[in-house]
C-alpha cells in the first residue's frame, strides 16, 4: 500500500470515529442536562479513549509534514499557501489535545472535545479534498521517495 492510500484511509477512519463519538458526546450532553450532573466516569473514559489516538494522529501528522509535504514542495508551483494552512491546522489540533489531555477532569473536557473533533473533521475532509490535485505532479520516483520516508517514520505503509 502507497503512504497516500495510507493516509487516506486514515482519513476515512478518523472521520468514522469522529461521528461515533460526536453521538456519544452529545449524548452525555443531553444526559448530564437532564439530570444535572457533573462529570461522570462515563464523560472521563471518552475523552481518555480518544487521548489514546493521539499518538496515531501525530505519526499521520508527522508523514505529511516529513515525507510528503517536502515531496510537495520540490514540484514546479507547488501550492504553498495549501501546504501552510494544513501545518497550521496540525499545530491548531496538537494544541487542542494537549488542552483536552489538561482538562479532561473537568465540566469543560466534553465541549472540548467537541471542538476538537470538529476541527480534526474539517481538516481530515480538506485533506483528502486538496491531496488528489497536490500529489498529481509527483513523479513515480518521488511516491516511493514518500512511501520509503513514511517508512522510516515508522508509519505501516
């Protein structure tokens, strides 16, 4: 498998998880409006399951950043300012997690959540709408320069 097959199916998994737990928030939500109650164990154990993907979404960031998105840059007109925002959208949602993983004890760790799930959606969707017409202009050689990258990061390619 090919790091931009890789990396897109962990776009598609990343949004699957996303709406699952969008529904469990809001369903804690709800439950907690209802009945007035402050953070319960169910509440921690979802922010801490989703913590626990941190570490997969930071190697995925890391790829991009380290294997492909150089790759990227050395085509002719390479979009930068495309290359920049989706930096800068990993650097957003590193920050969210490190304030999730600071506030998961408390009432705000489920708005939080939210928030990041929100931004992790729309940053996943961009990718995988701005990755076919960024990765066109690599060459055969450059892919496997990407994958062989990938490969030493660490990432299953």
């Amino acid at each position: 498998m090919s790091t931009k097959t890789a990396l897109s199916n962990d776009h598609r998994t990343i949004l699957a998880k996303i709406q699952l737990l969008e529904r469990a928030c809001l369903g804690l939500l709800r439950e907690r409006t209802l009945t007035h109650v402050t953070p319960d164990q169910k509440t921690t154990q979802l922010v801490e399951d989703f913590l626990q993907s941190k570490l997969g979404i930071m190697l995925h960031f890391k790829v991009e950043e380290e294997a492909l998105f150089p790759a990227l840059r050395s085509v002719p007109n390479p979009n930068e300012t495309a290359i920049s925002n989706l930096i800068e959208d990993h650097k957003i949602i590193m920050q969210k997690f490190a304030a999730l993983d600071h506030a998961k004890e408390t009432g705000a760790s489920i708005d939080m959540l939210l928030g990041l799930l929100k931004d992790l959606s729309a940053h996943a969707k961009k990718e995988e709408q701005l990755f076919p017409s960024l990765i066109e202009p690599l060459t055969g050689d450059q892919l496997k320069s990407v994958d062989d990258a990938a490969k030493r990061l660490g990432y299953a390619v």
